[in-house]
C-alpha cells in the first residue's frame, strides 16, 4: 500500500505546500489548516508557511487507513 501511495506523489515536490495537501487530499484550505495547526499532519513551518514532507504525509496517510 505505502508503495502504491508513494508512487501516487511521484509528480509532487519533496516539500509540500497547503495547496498540494489539498489537492492530494480532496480538502478545503481550512481542513488543512486544522490538520496542520492540530499536529495531525506533522510539518515543518518555514517563516509563515507550512511545509510537508511527503514522508509526512505516508505516515499520516497509513495512520488513518
């Protein structure tokens, strides 16, 4: 499964921004903010902007499966 998830980012950058959570998730902007701001989806913040590891995202992706 983590794989086939791995494979589904493959045209995504290694740091993600909140527009490409969303766009992978099929979630509003302030869904992933709440995820975000809750540390559901851990994330790195560089000056005001979250970024997401994608590794980040497996993890979160394969705890809530």
């Amino acid at each position: 499964m983590k794989n086939k998830m791995s494979a589904a980012l493959r045209g995504y950058p290694e740091l993600l921004n909140v527009e490409n959570i969303q766009e992978i998730l099929h979630i509003s902007r302030t869904t992933a903010y709440a995820l975000l701001k809750s540390g559901e989806l851990k994330s790195k913040k560089i000056r005001h902007n979250y970024r997401i590891p994608k590794t980040y995202l497996l993890e979160y992706l394969n705890e809530t499966a």
